[in-house]
C-alpha cells in the first residue's frame, strides 16, 4: 500500500502532464492569447439566518447566523479557490461559534488535464440523494440546514483528470489521511449510562492513506463510469471501549474500518426519461471479529426522471444485499448467580450495540428495499419553488419526508420555509435520530 500510494502520486503529478503534452501538442501551439486569461478574481457569498426546530428533544435543535465568503483567482490556467463559513448560535442547545473552511485548493487546467491539491469537495454517481459509489466526502450528518449540500465536508488529496478525448476522463485520487464525518450519536442516549469517546483515528502514515479511481464516458446514448476505491470509509461504526456493572456504564467510541470498493453507475435518455442506475460492491475484512466493522455488501440504485406539468419527478428503487450475514440471537439469563448475571449483562451490550451497527449499515436484515420519491417545480418564473421528497423503507417500515419551500423575493435575496421528518417503530434508527432531528426550518438570506 505504502509504496502503491507514492507511486500513484508521482504518476499523477508527473506522467499525466507528459502524456497531455504529447497527446495535444497541436492544440496549445496555438496563440497563448487565444488560450489564457489575464489575472481575474471572483468573489461571491451570502449571510443568512436559519431557525430549526421541534423536535421531541430539542425545542430549538439550530439556531444560528452564518456569512460565507467564496473566492476564486485564475491567472491563464492555475486558480485557486475557497470557500470560508463563520457561524455563530445555538446547536443542539450548546452555543457555538464555528468557523468551518468548506474548500480551499490550488489548480491547474488545460485541454488535456487538470491537476488540484488541496482540501476539496468530490461527488461522484449519476443518482439522486443516494449514490453508492460516493465514498469519499464525509459528511456533517447533524448540521440541519435547508440545504442538503451544506452538509457535505471536504477531504485534502491530490486530485487529476486527464482526458483522451471530449467524451471521456479518468479521475485519480490520492489521499494521504483520514477525515472521518461529524457524529453525535451522545444525543440519541442522553438518558443512559453511556459515554462516548472521541473517534479512534488512523495513525498518519502512508498505508493509512486512500487511493481511488474513476473511468467516465459522456456520450450521446449514454453516460457511466466505473470506479475504484480503497482507504478508510468516512462512515465508521461503533466500537465497545469498555462496560461495568458498578456503576453501570457503557463506554463506546466511533472506529473507522478499511475497505475497497468496486462502482459503476449509468444514465440513459429514452425520449422524455432519464433511466439512472448506480451500484457499489464493497468488500471488508475481519467483520465476523469486530462488531464495527460491517459485512461486505451490494449497494444499489436505480431510477427514473421525468417532466410532468413542468415538474421534475424522481422515482428510485434503493437497495442492499449483506453477504455471509447471520441472524443475531438475544441472549438469555440461565441462572440467577453473580457472574451469570454479569455475564448476561455483557452479552446484552454486545448484542444491543451489534444491532445498533447493524441499523446504520442498512444490514439489519439480509436484503434492504426502499423507494424514495421526489418531485419540484418552479412557478412565477421562478420566484417560488417547491420541493417535496420521502422514502419508505419496506424492510423495517421506516418513513423520511421533507418538503422545501424557496421564495425569491429579489435578485439574491429568498427565503426558505419546510420540514424534515424521520418515523419509525419504537427503539428504530430513525425514531432514535428523529428525537432530535426533525423539524420544521426558516432560512433567510441574501447573497452577493
């Protein structure tokens, strides 16, 4: 892995810039005015203020004011960029002030390649909300905005693409350490004796750091890519530190795990539709040992996009098959002595903390079916928008629904009306993460 990963990252700064060189040697001798720009900077931002709240939970789950300066600097054909968030307000009734650096990265482009390094944002798959092969940004689950974007978080690596042709790229990624996403799972057992410790992160070394890879095609008949990814996934799972009966407490902690991952995902455009379809094959060691670790699992999407009555509707099938998965069976007490009793007691925290793994994965059953539903539309020429989406989760009846309303009042200013919503039976993920996370939301803001 070590030497895999400095190999990589020589042939990515070196070998792509030769081989665009050669490739398209008659397209950059042309006149350098045709070609290159002068120096220009572009800034552009917003401040907004945002209300979140009614949950069971939380009166008041978000409460903040929040500026966002974005800039961009391009001399001929290097840039850079950034993206700088200050915030300050109540989150989850702690007041907070948060200075978040969303990206800033140094790049190159020309006709043949591009180079970038620098903390960055990266979204791959083609399907909407649920992409399988996406499994480089972390993410700030618990940041409850009318965004969902605003949640994704930026990872530093070293990023090129080089193009053989107008209708295709390769993206490689290089990155040297791990950046896990943003949990509080503290906020879902404030009533029992459980603690959290700070995430077990990956010592910095070389054989720490994760590859990937992606083959893209934009054609007329269809658009795909296949993918490759290895490293630590952002998502980690929960580890037991340590249980004790006197006094009762369980001490738990967030563990990333490995894992290598093969993608591909496509969409098609059959006369009005758009037929989409994503799917992710990962593959994990030593699962059957550590409770954190999930199995290795086939993650897929597929769908359909259509205008309706000038309406963009969304239909997805959304699913998962576990491999080599295994009912989980409950213990029982079979004696009523001290050290049975600790021992059940034992038992019954790996047990209940397996099953809580097994919730987050999606991998509480063998096989995972969901349908999720979306729809938008713009009237007034676009000073109203609509937007409505939910899922049903057919495995363990789960239901997630979230309705969007943005109004532009005037050029850079809109306002944001809605809520978000998360039921399941008692004791279910998402009865557990709707306690403090469903709502209704009022944003507004003017941007620049």
């Amino acid at each position: 892995m070590r030497i895999t990963f400095l190999w990589l990252i020589v042939a990515m700064v070196y070998v792509n810039p030769l081989f665009s060189q050669g490739l398209f040697e008659s397209m950059t001798s042309e006149k350098e005015d045709e070609t290159e720009q002068r120096t220009k900077l572009e800034l552009n931002g917003y401040a907004r203020g945002l209300v979140y709240g009614g949950a069971e939970d939380f009166d008041y789950s978000h409460v903040f004011g929040e500026f966002a300066l974005r800039g961009k600097l391009a001399n001929k054909k290097a840039f850079l960029y950034t993206d700088v968030r200050l915030r300050e307000g109540l989150f989850y009734n702690n007041k907070e002030l948060q200075l978040q650096l969303k990206e800033a990265y140094a790049g190159y482009r020309s006709s043949g390649f591009d180079l970038f390094l620098g903390n960055q944002i990266v979204a791959w798959g083609r399907t909407d909300g649920f992409n399988p092969t996406n499994n480089i940004t972390p993410n700030d689950y618990f940041f409850l905005t009318y965004e969902p974007d605003d949640q994704k978080m930026s990872n530093f690596m070293l990023r090129t693409k080089f193009r053989p042709s107008h209708s295709i790229d390769i993206d490689l990624i290089a990155i040297p350490f791990f950046s896990p996403s943003n949990y509080r799972y503290d906020l879902f057992f404030k009533d029992n004796p459980v603690v959290f410790l700070p995430i077990d992160v990956p010592s910095l070394n070389f054989r720490n750091g994760s590859l990937a890879a992606r083959f893209n095609a934009e054609l007329p008949q269809i658009g795909f890519s296949l993918s490759y990814f290895q490293g630590y996934n952002p998502f980690c799972g929960i580890d037991l530190e340590s249980f004790s009966l006197s006094p009762v407490e369980v001490v738990q902690k967030p563990k990333p795990y490995f894992m290598r991952t093969l993608g591909a995902d496509f969409a098609i455009p059959i006369q009005s539709w758009i037929v989409r379809g994503e799917a992710a094959y990962s593959m994990t060691k030593d699962y059957a040992d550590h409770i954190y670790i999930p199995n290795p699992d086939l993650y897929y999407v597929f769908g359909i996009e259509k205008n309706v009555w000038d309406a963009t509707i969304i239909a997805q099938y959304v699913g998962r098959y576990t491999f080599d998965f295994v009912e989980l069976t409950q213990p029982q007490l079979t004696e009523m002595t001290p050290d049975a009793i600790a021992q059940f007691a034992g038992e019954m925290v790996n047990y209940e903390l397996t099953k809580y793994n097994r919730m987050i994965f999606n991998q509480h059953e063998q096989t995972n079916h969901m349908l999720f539903l979306s729809a938008s539309r713009s009237f007034f020429y676009e000073v109203l928008n609509i937007e409505l989406a939910g899922t049903y989760n057919f495995t363990n009846k789960e239901q997630m629904v979230r309705a969007r309303l943005k109004w532009n009042l005037s050029d850079g200013v809109a306002a944001n009306l809605g809520c978000s919503y998360m039921l399941g039976d008692d004791k279910s993920l998402y009865d557990m993460i709707g306690k403090a996370m469903n709502g209704v939301f009022v944003g507004l803001e003017v941007g620049f």
